[in-house]
C-alpha cells in the first residue's frame, strides 16, 4: 500500500550569522492511512522542523533537501499556492501553545469560520453551524456561548480543545500534534488523547504526535521513531521498541522514565 506521507533523504540546515547549522539529517519515515506515528526526542532533536518543512512552514533562512510526497504529490519546493490547496484541508497541524496560535484579537468562533469560508466556500451561516457542531464534536461545554468567547476567557484545556476543532473542521487525512499536550494537567492530557483516538477512528485519519513523553506516545500509536540531535537513531512498532529498544538513547530515555517514576 502506498503510504498517505512518505519522507525520504530529509535534511534540514539553517543559514546563521554564524554559519550552517544542521538540524535534520537524513530522515526517512512512513505513515499509511488511520496509522498513528510517535516522533520521540529531546528538545532540540529536530522533531518539529521535520513537519515545520512538511506543512511547508520553515523559516526562509532553512534549506530543506531530499522528497517529501504526499498523496502522490511532492511538496518540497511547491509554491505556497499548490501548498495551500493542502494545508488545512487535507493535512492540519495543532501547535504546542494554544495560546500563541489563536489570534488573542479574534473570537474563537471567527478563527472557526474563517477557515471554512476559505477553505470550502461556506456560507456565514452555514460556517457557523458546522463550527459550533465541532466545539461540540470536541466536547466544549455550551457551545454556542463559547463560539463568541475570546481565547484569554478559556482554559488552556479549552483552547486546545479549540486547536483540536479547527484542525479537524475540514476533515483532514493527515493530523500532526505538536506537543498537544504542553502544560495540561494529567487528567486533560489523557482527556484530549482519548479524543484523538476516537476522532481517529471514525474518520480513519493518520495521525502523527510529536512529543518527548513516552506514555503520552503509548496511549496513542502503534508505531514509533525515536530521534536525538537531528537523527532518527530507531524506528518501529511501539511495544517492540518499548521492550526491545536498540539504540543506546532510546535505552536511556526508558531508563530516565523508570527513575522518574514513583
């Protein structure tokens, strides 16, 4: 079966003022249709960049080489036009700080609409109806008052919720959670991973997370790839990588987990 996103040779570098920096070498990966994909690391690993560079998103001092495909089209050098006819519709992105990605001048429910008045061609109406079917599809409570509800009157559960909805409004193939989970309190994290998983499953939509938590990861995918500085050291079903791991970081990110635990 032809994977929904292929990355094949992917390195990423910067132009500095003080020279190149590598961020990303060599990186190959796969996810099919209603898979779900863990990308682990540190900070700094170049687990963002990646998808930075697949949303076509690096910053103009980055020179990404290699091919990423995506329903069998190559978007490595697309124009932003070609590369608009994806984002959002057919692959989305919820970023790491909610906060920061809502427009802190705009209600929640005009960043909803929007999209689908661009996107898809909705009417104010109809863009409003189905917007405030998503906050409920996410389950915000009330709905309909939230829609006029500015991003500073949320919880920061509530305004990831509210990335959640956005990113699925125009049903995508393809879902990259960026660290969804960053500052949210166990029991909203299990809550949001719970929503993914069964928002998955009705709309068999691949799902990559980016993260550095392990049981976050183990809560959600049935594969893995483990990077450290700008390197993917090892790559394969969770449970295998878990209990078999082979390189000697993923050894001791399970190591740091084990001693950080009660």
């Amino acid at each position: 079966m032809t994977p929904l996103l292929s990355i094949q040779h992917l390195s990423i570098t910067f132009n500095t003022p003080d020279g190149t920096v590598q961020a990303v070498q060599n990186i190959d990966l796969a996810i099919h249709a209603g898979e779900t994909l863990a990308i682990v690391g540190e900070s700094g690993a170049g687990k963002s960049q990646i998808f930075q560079a697949v949303m076509g998103l690096l910053p103009a001092n980055a020179v990404a080489t290699g091919s990423i495909t995506f329903a069998d089209m190559q978007l490595l050098g697309q124009s932003m036009r070609v590369l608009n006819q994806y984002r959002g519709k057919r692959m989305a992105i919820i970023f790491q700080d909610p906060m920061t990605s809502l427009n802190p001048l705009l209600s929640i429910g005009r960043q909803l609409t929007e999209i689908l008045e661009v996107h898809q061609g909705l009417s104010s109406r109809d863009a409003r109806s189905r917007s405030i079917a998503m906050l409920e599809q996410v389950r915000i409570p009330d709905a309909k008052r939230r829609f006029n509800s500015y991003p500073h009157e949320l919880s920061g559960g509530m305004r990831q919720r509210v990335m959640i909805a956005m990113a699925l409004l125009c049903e995508p193939d393809l879902l990259i959670a960026d660290e969804p989970t960053t500052a949210l309190d166990v029991t909203v994290q299990s809550e949001i991973m719970a929503l993914l998983r069964e928002i998955q499953s009705k709309r068999n939509m691949a799902i990559i997370l980016i993260t550095h938590d392990l049981p976050l990861a183990g809560g959600l995918c049935d594969t893995i790839a483990v990077m450290s500085q700008g390197k993917l050291v090892e790559q394969g079903r969770f449970e295998q990588v878990i209990r078999h791991p082979e390189h000697t970081y993923t050894r001791q990110l399970l190591a740091a987990l084990q001693h950080s635990s009660p």
